[in-house]
C-alpha cells in the first residue's frame, strides 16, 4: 500500500498532515472505470463514423449518448467522492479539500 500524505487545514488556522495507507480507490472504483471504458468505446466508434462519412444527425445522436453516459459518471464519482473523502474532511477539520469540491461543483455546472 502507498502513503497518501494529507495535509489539513483547522478551523483556528493551523496545519495538521497524516497519512493514510490507502489510494483513493472506493466502493464504486469499479463501475467507474467500466463507465469511463465505455465512453472511450463509444468515442472510437464516433471518430469512426466520422471518418466514413456518417450522416451528421447520427454522430450528434451518438455525441448525445455520450454527454449522458458523462454525466452519470459524474455523479456517480461525486456521490463517491461526498460519501467518503468529504466525510472524512468534515470529521478533520480539512476545509482545503471542501473547498477543492466547491471548486470542482464549478466547473460541473459551467
């Protein structure tokens, strides 16, 4: 198993590190890169049609699929992500890696 330094930020300003013996692979790492797998297939198979010369209502049809197959994913890594890293980072203190999340909601709603 691989160190995995934290470093956390406590309310009153100091600096706390630990480390964990775990790599942030959780319940749904699985699934995850099932998902991700599929996608890339899905994206060949796009490029593909593109380079035969597809109709193009049939690639953004496929494109479609694709942003849904996305967005699943995305949920389901953030679902990953509140139920164990989160809760982790409100049981320490770590209000660096909330505001990481904060960050990345963002960006998944730009």
């Amino acid at each position: 198993m691989q160190d995995n330094v934290h470093t956390h930020v406590l309310k009153d300003g100091s600096v706390v590190s630990h480390a964990h013996g775990h790599t942030h692979s959780h319940t749904q790492t699985k699934q995850v890169l099932r998902r991700i797998h599929n996608v890339i297939g899905h994206m060949q198979g796009i490029s593909d049609m593109v380079e035969n010369g597809r109709d193009c209502s049939e690639v953004l049809m496929q494109l479609s699929a694709v942003n849904a197959s996305l967005r699943k994913l995305k949920v389901i890594i953030l679902k990953d992500h509140v139920e164990h890293c989160i809760v982790d980072a409100i049981q320490h203190g770590d209000r660096q890696t909330l505001d990481k999340l904060s960050d990345a909601l963002d960006k998944l709603t730009e």
